[in-house]
C-alpha cells in the first residue's frame, strides 16, 4: 500500500531538509509546495492571490501517484485543519495510508537563527522575515500526528524515523 507522508510545520523548522532526506531514502515523490506555488507565479498565470493553488495542484499530483503505488511526501506548512484533511482525503481517495507529521523547532532562538540564516533553495521564492513566521497563522493539531522536534535531532534521524513508520517498524 503507498504511503502519503503529510509534513507540517512552520517556515524553518527542516520540512525541506527531512523531505529531501526522507525521498532520497525511500524514493518517495517529493512535492515541495514552495517549488509549485513559485511555478505558479513564474507561470504566464496572472494572479495577484495563487491561495490555495499550489496546495491543490500537489494534491491532484499526489492522488495520481499513490494510484500508481508511489509513496508521496507533501512538503508545506499546513497550517489549517483543513489543508491537513485534505492529504488524508488525498491518499484516502488513491487507497494510500497517510502519516502526518508535525514539526516543529522546540529551541526558539534556534528556530528564529535558521530563519534569518536561510537562503531560498526555489529561484524567485521570498522567504518568510522571523515577524512573519511568528504572526503566521497555525492551527493546533487535534488529530493524531508524529510530531518531531528538530531541535534536538538531524533530518537523517528525522528521515528514518518516519521510514520506519512508513515501513510499519517505527
């Protein structure tokens, strides 16, 4: 059965670094939602407001490839109950299990340091400033989730913690 790993957290808390871990370990498809909604604006698409585009877009993408039994890593914020639902529904859909996982950095000067340290790995995309990474809006889990502080562990170790859910073992 294809997994749909559903990674959640704010801007610099290792979404990226785990995904790009966890996809070189497993194979899995990696959808960096950054990358999509920055086509999405690079695109001849005249919009002001892409809203949920991208998200949408990684979805569509996501339900074709767990059908064809590739395992999928969603990559974004996923701040709201509501975008977390929809990759449930997702892999739902394509008879995929899903593994949310949360985030998050517990360390808050850590957190804040890789923030105004980071550089963008998507050409054109404009990071996040540590004031609007702390006014950002995000819901409280209140599902179930894996959540992972990376603070205190690499995105190697994160990485295999989550193949080894993905594997059943963990």
């Amino acid at each position: 059965m294809p997994v749909m790993v559903a990674l959640s957290g704010l801007p610099g808390v290792g979404k990226s670094a785990v995904a790009r871990a966890l996809a070189a370990r497993t194979g899995a498809l990696w959808l960096r939602i950054d990358a999509i909604e920055q086509a999405l604006r690079d695109s001849f698409l005249r919009t002001d407001d892409i809203a949920d585009g991208g998200y949408a877009a990684a979805r569509a993408v996501a339900e074709g490839a767990l059908g064809q039994g590739i395992d999928v890593i969603a990559d974004g914020v996923n701040p709201l109950a509501l975008t977390r639902e929809a990759w449930r529904a997702a892999a739902g859909n394509a008879g995929a299990r899903c593994i949310d996982v949360e985030l998050v950095c517990g360390d808050r000067a850590e957190h804040r340091r890789r923030v105004e340290t980071r550089h963008a790995e998507v050409a054109g995309l404009s990071l996040p400033t540590w004031a609007e990474v702390e006014a950002r809006d995000y819901e409280a889990w209140t599902a179930p989730v894996l959540r992972i502080d990376t603070a205190a562990v690499g995105p190697e170790d994160v990485a295999t913690r989550i193949a080894q859910r993905m594997e059943g073992t963990g």
